[in-house]
C-alpha cells in the first residue's frame, strides 16, 4: 500500500508543478499583450515654437487646450459645439465656415485654432491645411458639387481649394493656422468596420492681428 501512496504523491506535485508552470506563463502573456495594446498619447505631427502646425491623437487621448494668449494677436472669437460627416471614400473637406469665401494672400491678418474628435473612437481621419481662392478652380456647393454656371452662395458653398501633399491621422486632435490656409478632414479607416461615416466634432478660435507697442 505504501509505494501506491508515495507513487500518488508524486503525481500530485507533478499536477501542482505544471498548473503553476501554466499559470506563470498565462500571466507572462496576459502581460505581454497588455503591453503591446497600451496607447500613446505622444500624437502624431509636431507644433513650432510659435505654436502653429497639427498633432492628431488616438481617442482616448486628450488634446490640448485653446492658448490664452498669442503675441501681437487679440482673440476675436470662440466657437463650440460644431460639427461635419465625413464618409468613406470622400475626399477632402473644407470645415471652417470663416474661409468659405476664400482664404487671405497675406498670412497675418488672422490666426485660427482647432480641436477636434471623432463621435466614433474607432474612426480616423487625416487632417491638412491648404489654400481656398477662386483662383484654384470652380467653388463647389454644399455636397461637394463643382458649381460653373459663375455664381456663389456665401452661405453654402466653398471655393476650390489645393489637394494638401502632407497630412496627419488620428481620432482627436488640434491645429493651429494662418489666414492664409485652411483646414480640411478627409476619412482614413475605420478598423472596427462598424461604420461608413462618423461626425467629426470641433470646436475653433478666431485671433486678429494687433501689433503690441
């Protein structure tokens, strides 16, 4: 009976050595993989010193916040609560409504801000700034249509605008412009294919120039 006990006894803590093994290495890749899906918050882009250029974000990041103060610049106005669909497949978009008519030859007459974030966290879209005029193409109405019969809606169309060579992507982000551009969304992805369009929400500031002495 003794040698049955120890054989028994034996097995035991080979059971024990191997679920403790098993455990070990299940924890390792649970770590692992925690490790590999941990997001970055550092954002895609750069910013100057002077603050101007973009950084695009993942979702669960924040984004910066609205400066307080610009040199030689006074902020006219703050506007929240804004909004534009984006859909798969559609090139870029044109979004504030201050340079619908066109954007200035000179950079310094006005500086804008914005902060943005997809209503869909698994949306990305790429974000750009380009010159608007009339001297670009035909202006195009409020779905994108080419107008060419000479006439324009300031309230709802947009004039033409150059196809940016350089972009960033991400869910959320901020960009910081001269008057003489502006910016536009187009759609990246979507990985969770759960959607062909999302609205983007923004918010945006208006500075004009006012030379301090």
């Amino acid at each position: 009976m003794k040698p049955r006990l120890e054989n028994l006894s034996r097995f035991l803590i080979i059971i024990l050595s191997a679920s403790l093994i098993a455990g070990c290495s299940s924890s390792s890749s649970n770590s692992a993989s925690d490790a590999d899906t941990k997001i970055s918050c550092e954002g895609e882009g750069e910013l100057t010193s002077d603050g101007f250029g973009g950084l695009a974000y993942d979702f669960a990041c924040e984004v910066p916040k609205f400066p307080t103060k610009i040199k030689d610049y006074v902020l006219d106005r703050t506007v929240e609560n804004e909004s534009i669909r984006l859909f798969e497949g559609q090139s870029w978009r044109p979004f504030l409504t201050p340079y619908r008519a066109a954007n200035s030859m000179s950079c310094k007459p006005e500086i804008w801000v914005i902060r943005w974030r997809s209503q869909n966290p698994s949306v990305k879209v790429d974000i750009s700034g380009t010159y608007g005029g009339f001297d670009v193409g035909n202006p195009t109405d409020s779905f994108g249509e080419p107008i060419t019969d000479g006439s324009f809606n300031e309230d709802s169309d947009w004039v033409a605008f150059y196809e940016p060579e350089k972009f960033i992507s991400g869910s959320a982000g901020y960009e910081m412009g001269q008057s003489c551009y502006q910016p536009v969304f187009r759609w990246n992805s979507n990985p969770a294919g759960d959607a062909n369009l999302s609205d983007i929400s923004f918010e945006y500031q208006i500075w004009t120039y006012k030379q301090e002495i």
